[in-house]
C-alpha cells in the first residue's frame, strides 16, 4: 500500500501527528497495536498544567486536537496560578480516560485521508539513507515519503515492580523490540530513561472524609473556543458536576515503610540503569532526597466517571506489592485503600534528540521523523507538540516546501524542540516557564494571536478561524485607542486600566460587545504593556543572529581558525540559524563570530558562482 | 551572546602620548547616545552624514572639549551609524568619555569588533576579512582565561556569592511559578525580596569599592621616598615643572605626603612626595613617616632619593625591595662629588646617578621613569578598560534587581512573573561575568531546594 505519510504508533505524538497531516490533505495511515488503545493516559489523568498547559493552547491556535478533546472529556477544570499574573496562568483538565481516548479515535476515523492499520512495526524500510516504508508484523510492506516514528516507551520496554522486571511498554501494551536494534545498526545513539507511575486505587474503598475536598472552577476554563464546541462530551458543566479531586499526605509512618524497604525498591536496589526524572520523583526518592520533610502531598485524582480507579498522584514507586500495600495504608484516608492495578517503574529506550534537525526529521535518514518520548521528553502535552510539528514538517518536506520551525520567543513548543535538538537531554524532558527567555510575551491566553500567522502558514486550521481572530486583534488595538481617548477626571481611561485594581468591566465606558477572552487579552496588553515591550525589544534585539541561516551546505572542516572543539559540536549539532548555534553548549561567543564572518564569506562566494 | 544590533564603544587611538584620543560608537543608539552627552549648539542626530561639530563632552560635569564627527548608514567604516569623538590625548579624558558613553547604554567593543561588523557589514573584503579572523582569534586566546580571573580574586569571590544568592532568589521565585504547592505566603515572597535587596547592597559596596580601584587605576602611583633633605621636593617639582613641596635645607620640611597628578608617556601618574624617612621625634612627623611607608607600600613605581654625596647611613638603606621592578635609586648630588656610586647597589636595580638642580639631571630620572612605565602599563591598560565593562553591567544588575524588589514588595506573588523576569535579566548579566547559564543553573537549584512534583 502508498501513502504520503505513515505515523508509527497511536499515543498523543501519534495521534496528534496522523491528524495534522490528514488534515494538510496527505494520505496517511496510522499504525496503532489496537484501535483501542489510541491517545491512551497511561500516568496522571489531567491534560494541561503550569507550562504544559502554554503547550496546548499553542497546539490549539495552530490546529491540534489535544485541546479540544481535552475540553470535551474533561471531568474537573481548573486554572492554576490565578494570583501570579498572566504570563503563568496555567489551564489543567482532569480528563474522564476511557472517554479521552474514545473521543480521540472517533476524531481520527472520521477525519478524511486517515486510515487506521491495526498492527505491530517491525521494520523499517530503507533505500540509500531514506526511508521508503515499513514492514508490519504480519509481513505486509507500507510505502510512504515520510514516516514519523512515536513509539512512547515502547521500545524495549521493561517494567519494574520491586525486584521483578518483565517486558512491556507501560499500560498493559507490548513491548516492540528489534527496533532499536535497527536503529543502532543505522548509526543511532540510543539510551535508557526511566519513569514511573503510583498504584491505581479502588475508588469506593477510599474515605474521602479524611481528605481535604478540591473542586474545579465554575465557569469551567477551556483550552478551545467554547463556540467550536456546540456539545460537550460530558456534561453541560454546571459547578456540581464536576468530580472533585481530594488531597491527602504521607504520614511518618509511610516515611519509615519507605526507608526499611529501600533495598527492595527497583530504583534503590539498583535494578535500573536508566535516569529518572528529578521533578517528577518517585516517592522512594522524595524520602531519600528530602528527609527533613515530615510529609508529602498526595492528590486523589478520579480516573473517570465510570472508571473504578482513583489515581493517587505523589505517590509513584517501584516498591514491591506487599510494601505497596502497607504503603497505601499508611496514609490517611487510604488505610482501607485496595490496590487495583500496582505501581511501576520502565525504563525504555530513547533516542538523543541532538540526531534531528529542527524540523524532527533525522540526520541520519531522510524523510524519517521523530517525536514523543523516543526524543527524551515526558508528558502527553510535550508529546503532542512534537507530533504536530513532525506531521508538517514531514507534509512540507513531501512537498518541497521549507519547514516551519517555530521561534523561542514565539511559542513553548518553539522552546521545547530547539531545546531538544540543540542541547540534547539525559532525563525526561518536560516543560517548565522558566525555561522561557520571554516569559512574558508567551501566555496562554494570547497563544491564538501571537501564533495566527503561523497558524496561516500551517494551514490546518479553518481560515474563517484565522479571519476572526484578527477582526478580534482589530477589535483590540481600536479598544485601546479609544481607552486612550476617553478620559474620567484628569486620567484616560486607557490610564486607569493600567492600575493593578482596575478591571475593564469597572469602566463607565466599558463595551459590553467583547467577548471575555477578549477582554481578559485586552487588559493583560494594557495592564503589562511596559513589560511586553521590554521583552519585545529583547527579543528584536536577537532576532538579527535568530534569522541569520546557516545552509545545509556549509562546509565546517574546511572551515580554518575555528576550534577543533566547535567544528565538532557544529558538525554534530548542524545548526539551521546562528541563534541555534549559540545555544549548543561549549560554543564560546568566538565560535560563533568566526562562524558569522565565515558564513558571510560563503554566502558571497555562493553569489559569485551564480 | 551579545547581538551584532547592539549599540558598541571603544578607544579607538592607541594609549601614550598624543595631541587627541578618539572614542568611537557604532550602532543604531550612536546618534541618541551623543545627542545626551554631548552638548553643542546643535544635536548631534540633526547633523548629517560625514558632518563635524564642536562641543563639549558632559555627563553632569564636563569632561572635555571634543569635536564630534558623525557618519551615518551605510556611509561609514562599519555602515552603521558612527560618531567619533576626539578629544584631548591622554587616556583620563578619553576613558572618561568612554563610560559616559557607557552608562548611556552602549557595550565595551570586544577588540576587532569594529572591523568585524564592518566585514559582515560586506563594507570590506574577503582577503581583509583573514585579518579580522586573526583578531577574533586574538580575542578567544583572552576569553579562555575566563573574565572572572582577569579581576582581583576577593572581587570575584564577592561576585560569586551574590551570583550564588541571585540564583537561590531565582529559584524560589521560580518555583513558586512553576509549580503549583498551594498558598506559599506573603511571607514567601518577603524574603525573597529581602534577600534580592541583601545581594543590591553587596554588590553597590563591591561597586564602591571598585570605583575607588578605578580611581586608583587612573593614575600609576609613583612614590618618592627617601632620607630627610634628599631632594625629594626637588625632584617633585623637577618632574611637574614648578614648586608645589616647600623646598628648603632644614630637614622634615615635607612633614606629610604630598600628591601631584601629571602626565608621563600619555599616562596619567600621581606623584606622592613623602615626609623624610628617619626615626622622626614628634607625632606629626611620626604620623608623615608612617604615612610614607604606607605610599611606598602600594605604589606603583617607587623612586628613592639618597644624597650620594654622603655615605649612606644603616637607616637610610632601603629596607627592603620588595619589587626590584619598581624601584629606582637616584643618587643625587652629584655635583659636590660621589661617594655612593650604582656600583654599590644590586645590578638588578634600577640607578641614577644625577644632580636633580639642574634640568639635565631631572631629565635623566624622567627618561628612567618612561622606561619603566613602558614596561608597566603594557598589563595595567587592559584591566582598567575590562574593569569599566564589569561596572557597567553590574550597575545594569543593580537596576534589576531594584526593579525585582520593588514588584516583590509592593504586590508580592501578583508581580512574581515580572519580578522573575527582572531577577533573570539580573543574574544572567552577572552570570556572563562569573561564566555561568542561567538556565541550567536555575533548574539544578530548584531541583535542589525543593522537593518538586506530586
């Protein structure tokens, strides 16, 4: 069988990716074990966060489902950080999983182009460096221009509970082996990382008395437009039909079960090799870490409406069962608690991500792309980034068009893949702000007009989409003029806005024509202006050397003056701009001035020849 | 990384003696930059391009007379906009200029940093651009002995410690960002602020203390000591051209020390002319001996003058060398006829023999003086220009960081984005002084400080 792109495997890069290029028009099949087991939760049940939660709104702008199908299953919504300004407000979705995943596989089997092929890869094709297609395990061939590889934590999965390992790729799925064998054979660097999840609690076995209760904010804060959403999946959303989530703590006691089974846990009693994460700990490494802290959170998170399962967020350990249980116990409200599915660690393989160009697509083969855990990140949202970007750098690359590398002051994702390729990780990966230069400009809540340019130029999302927002951006800058026209006593109303107390609904001359989203965009622009152009003229400020292209063709070895150091590292790293190459680490400002002066000299001599 | 857009200053003539020095800007903020220092019948924006003014170079006080040359995009040597300033030769009036030029918001070239814009300007060619690969070269050989070792050790250490506490301040504001624990407090952020205003004071002492080292840099101390009735006097006002010390033959006259400030070589010297060196009987003249020693502790050059015609007495030896280097021995009162003579000194000492009341005689120490300072301000020059680029970024930290405790204090939690912005700014710029990355840095500390994630 033909297609233009082939997507290996169903989880959030997967899905996200087979989408996005179906919905470019490129015939494409994605290849899932099980139709089932698509856009699965295999960890926390929520979708969004602090900085993940910047992630999705960008992917929501550019034309990604994870937002919307968030939105749509969501059980409890929350935003987070409402008293620390907008740049980190922070949107997260408890999701109802079962209903994620089933929403999500309706959206790919009815999104045209799309075809769904359930079966294992085993094999990739490839002709002279390029990949032509796969095999699948029952011996069947699919040829593609472009096949975008997210195999989660699938390849050579091994599962960890205490001292017993087995193979699997976490969440009950198989694990796929042979692949990485290919892949090194290919020339691939590839390691192990770890990760971990708590034990699945019994719902009704839990006292929620015990607890403290947590509901979710009423009007429920969404990731899409509400109007795109005529019918939610769940519920209407009135406050009371929200499930709430409950927090509890561990307990001296939980402490002292931890510390007298350490040599049993997989982490501790060095049965895994591969790194974990630092800020997402196991509880076994929270003891060890911090033994001056006398108890830790544990939020009680619902796994659904219908599901029997709690998830006891805080508490992920590779501790055998019977130190599970008296674990469990330990905490309050827990202590009749039963344990339906037990805690795991896995390790897995991944591959450094310093092996892609920005656009995903490996180095070593053409026309192959990766995203999603394989490049080192963690988190369904960090996933899905990739998974967009790789289908339409994969759709433009059939196409022969340039790909689109979105910029580190433009959007998170643009943070999260330069990082990725240019710097390389050796623990899961996963969003934070701070690792945002330009904090300020990247909020969420003006995701849908920083990135409607880009949006046009991706081409997933409906024009008449792009056309509103900017009538809505119109909208916004002919408010503030008028603000700025209208005066109360000695000050402009655009002056009082500025005040930290003052909302746009206490203007005497307020509209009540404009939409809350554009009200809540307005006064973040008028309440922060002097930041945003502070970081604005940063950000121009760089936009010289962030522009400034390094061709394919640039010949580094014979390159003279340059330190055998940097030749390497740009060798290596085959940075697309020169913003790029400042940011490999080792690179000194006088690489990068030799590099410019070179550069000049090439684009000249490129010029002569013409 | 600095941007090539950003707006650069430099010395552009050589130092030493020269009837002008030349201070030239290029960058988009050159023509704003001279319009607020330079005061002129005219602005210096509303000149155009290859124009000249006369004016006077003033950052609150003047600091010199200059003419003002401007050339403007893409008509000059690095087809940015250029102002070159000439004002008076000699290296104070120009460093002044410079760090006028400097507060207004314009960085230190790096050297050959002209020329290299200029190449990727495309304003020159190829088989130049060899030569500014050289430079560039030059200038990485620096960079591997990193800024940080190139200022005095207890400096950086200080540097250090506020970078250290910075990143902790950082930290916690970014944790309280970046992950979602709940109420923190007022009291959270308090002292996230106070600690942001502790390193504020840190670093305006390590400020003060640096302008005093610049201060000091401006001029090489060069100190003349040497038994009562010597000539030190005479020689004082030999080498300045006119009397400043009371001369005369009654010992003790100079009972304290004495500065003069002057030019020698085109680099500015303070000479200290110190009380007589013998065991002294009243306080005021104990206080001047003490205070002589102390001078030729930390100078820069040391000159002593012994009366040759009088054999040395034990408590006239120079009691100690500690820096051969620095030290030269004149011997005067040749004229009435030598009994101490070079021979009797180490050979490795620097000796005159002269008589310092006739104008050959000072000549002949002066001539001793510019070889040695040849020799001296080959290291001395760097430091002083690398020094006037710390400051400036440090006083930039400072802005931030007052900045930073100012949101803290006045909205807490409300204004922690912005504080953190603020803050990051702050440590960055002193992290380019220490060699450090922000990023990496901050998640290790956080990771370190608190016990993250669910």
């Amino acid at each position: 069988m033909n297609f233009e792109i082939i997507v290996v495997g169903g989880g959030h890069a997967g899905c996200e990716a087979a989408l996005a290029a179906a919905r470019l028009g490129a015939k494409t099949v994605l290849i899932t074990p099980k139709k089932e087991t698509v856009a699965r939760m295999p960890c926390n049940p929520s979708i969004g966060g602090i900085a993940k939660s910047h992630l999705v709104h960008e992917l929501q702008a550019l034309g990604g489902e994870i937002g919307r199908n968030a939105d749509a299953t969501g059980i409890q919504f929350r935003t987070l950080n409402t008293r620390k300004g907008p740049a980190v407000r922070a949107t997260r979705i408890q999701c109802d999983k079962a209903a994620y995943s089933k929403r999500m596989l309706n959206v790919l089997e009815t999104t045209p182009n799309l075809h769904i092929a359930e079966q294992l890869m085993t094999e990739f094709l490839i002709e002279s460096n390029t990949v032509v297609g796969v095999i699948m395990d029952n011996g069947e061939l699919l040829y593609s221009a472009a096949v975008i590889f997210c195999p989660g934590t699938s390849l050579g999965g091994t599962i960890h509970v205490g001292d017993v390992k087995e193979p699997g790729g976490g969440d009950g799925a198989p694990a796929s082996h042979g692949i990485t064998e290919q892949l090194r054979e290919l020339g691939f660097r590839i390691s192990r990382l770890k990760t971990g999840t708590p034990p699945r609690l019994d719902k009704v076995t839990i006292d929620y008395n015990a607890m403290e209760i947590q509901p979710g904010d009423y009007p429920p804060p969404l990731f899409s437009d509400p109007l795109e959403l005529p019918s939610l999946f769940h519920v209407e959303h009135p406050e009371t039909a929200q499930i709430p989530c409950f927090l509890t703590h561990t307990t001296a006691k939980t402490h002292e079960i931890i510390r007298s089974n350490l040599s049993r846990s997989s982490l501790y009693g060095g049965h895994i090799v591969g790194t974990g994460v630092r800020y997402c700990p196991s509880v076994e490494d929270k003891i060890v870490k911090f033994p001056n802290h006398a108890s830790h959170h544990v939020f009680i998170e619902p796994e659904g409406v219908t599901s029997p399962l709690a998830y006891p967020n805080g508490i992920s350990n590779s501790l055998p069962r019977d130190v599970q249980d008296a674990l469990v116990a330990s905490i309050p409200g827990l202590a009749s608690a039963r344990i339906i599915k037990y805690g795991y660690a896995i390790e897995y393989d991944y591959s450094d991500p310093t092996q892609l160009f920005p656009s995903l697509e490996t180095k070593l083969i053409k026309g192959l792309f990766f995203a999603g855990q394989i490049n080192g990140t963690t988190g369904y949202e960090e996933a899905a980034a990739q998974g967009f970007m790789a289908a339409i750098n994969a759709v433009r690359m059939v196409r022969n068009q340039n790909p689109i590398i979105l910029r580190r002051d433009e959007a998170y994702i643009g943070i999260l893949i330069d990082d990725l390729v240019t710097k390389g990780t050796d623990e899961p990966y996963r969003m934070f702000t701070s690792r945002a230069e330009r904090r300020l400009l990247l909020r969420q809540d003006n995701a849908q007009f920083r990135l409607c340019g880009r949006a046009g130029e991706i081409g997933v999302v409906d024009q008449a989409i792009l056309k509103e927002t900017n009538i809505a951006e119109l909208r916004i800058a002919t408010e503030i003029k008028r603000l700025n026209s209208l005066r109360v006593g000695s000050h402009s109303c655009l002056e009082l806005l500025r005040r930290p107390e003052v909302k746009y609904g206490d203007l005497p001359c307020a509209l009540n024509s404009l939409s809350g989203r554009l009200v809540c965009e307005l006064e973040n622009r008028v309440k922060y202006e002097g930041y945003i152009m502070r970081e604005t003229k940063d950000a121009a400020r760089m936009s010289g050397i962030e522009s400034t292209l390094i061709p394919d063709s640039f010949d580094y070895v014979s390159t003279p003056s340059l330190r055998i150091e940097a030749r390497e590292k740009f060798l290596r790293i085959r940075p697309r701009t020169l913003g790029q190459a400042v940011r490999i680490p080792g690179i000194t400002p006088a690489d990068i001035s030799i590099l410019a002066v070179f550069l000049r000299r090439h684009s000249a001599s490129i010029r002569n020849q013409l | 990384m600095n941007a090539d857009s950003d707006t650069i200053v430099g010395i552009s003539t050589a130092p030493g003696a020269a009837g002008i020095a030349i201070v030239r800007i290029s960058g988009t903020e050159s023509l704003a930059i001279a319009d607020q220092i330079i005061r002129c019948n005219r602005r210096i924006s509303s000149l155009a391009g290859n124009n000249m003014a006369h004016g006077f170079v003033a950052d609150g006080n003047d600091i010199d007379e200059v003419v003002v040359l401007v050339f403007k995009a893409p008509h000059s040597y690095t087809r940015e906009d250029v102002v070159e300033i000439q004002g008076h030769g000699g290296s104070i009036c120009a460093r002044r200029i410079l760090s006028a030029v400097l507060r207004h918001g314009a960085r230190m070239a790096e050297p050959g940093e002209f020329t290299k814009r200029a190449f990727l300007n495309g304003r020159i060619d190829l088989v130049q651009a060899e030569a500014v690969i050289d430079l560039i070269n030059a200038q990485s050989e620096r960079a591997a002995s990193s800024a940080i070792e190139q200022l005095e050790g207890k400096l950086s250490d200080y540097i250090r410690t506020c970078y250290d506490k910075m990143l902790t301040a950082a930290a916690d504001l970014e944790y309280s960002l970046d992950f979602e624990e709940g109420d923190l407090g007022d009291d959270y952020f308090r002292k996230i602020a106070e600690l942001v205003e502790n390193v504020n004071v840190t670093l305006e002492e390590i400020l003060n203390t640096w302008e005093e080292g610049v201060l000091l840099r401006e001029g090489l101390k060069i100190v003349i000591s040497g038994p009562p009735n010597a000539g030190k006097s005479t020689l004082l006002n030999g080498l300045l051209g006119r009397n400043r010390s009371i001369v005369s033959e009654t010992p003790g006259t100079t009972r304290d020390t004495i500065e003069e400030q002057s030019v020698l070589e085109g680099i500015p010297v303070r000479y200290v002319d110190t009380a007589g060196l013998r065991d002294a009987s009243c306080t005021v003249e104990q206080d001047g001996v003490r205070r002589a020693k102390e001078s030729i502790a930390t100078a820069g050059i040391n000159i002593r003058v012994i009366d040759g015609s009088a054999p040395l007495e034990a408590s006239q030896k120079p009691e100690e060398w500690p820096n051969a280097d620095h030290w030269l021995i004149v011997l005067n009162k040749a004229d009435l006829g030598l009994v101490m003579r070079k021979s009797d000194f180490p050979v490795n000492l620097r000796c005159v023999e002269c008589c310092l009341h006739d104008e050959t005689g000072i000549k002949t120490v002066r001539d001793a003086l510019k070889v040695m300072i040849n020799i001296s301000t080959g290291s001395t020059m760097p430091h002083a220009t690398i020094s006037e680029r710390h400051r400036a970024m440090i006083q930039y930290a400072q802005n931030e960081l007052n900045e930073c405790m100012i949101l803290l204090k006045q909205r807490g939690e409300e204004s922690a984005a912005e504080a953190a912005a603020a803050l990051r700014r702050a440590t960055e710029k002193v992290g380019e002084i220490t060699g450090h990355f922000y990023t990496d840095d901050l998640l290790t500390k956080v990771f370190s400080r608190f016990c993250v994630g669910k």
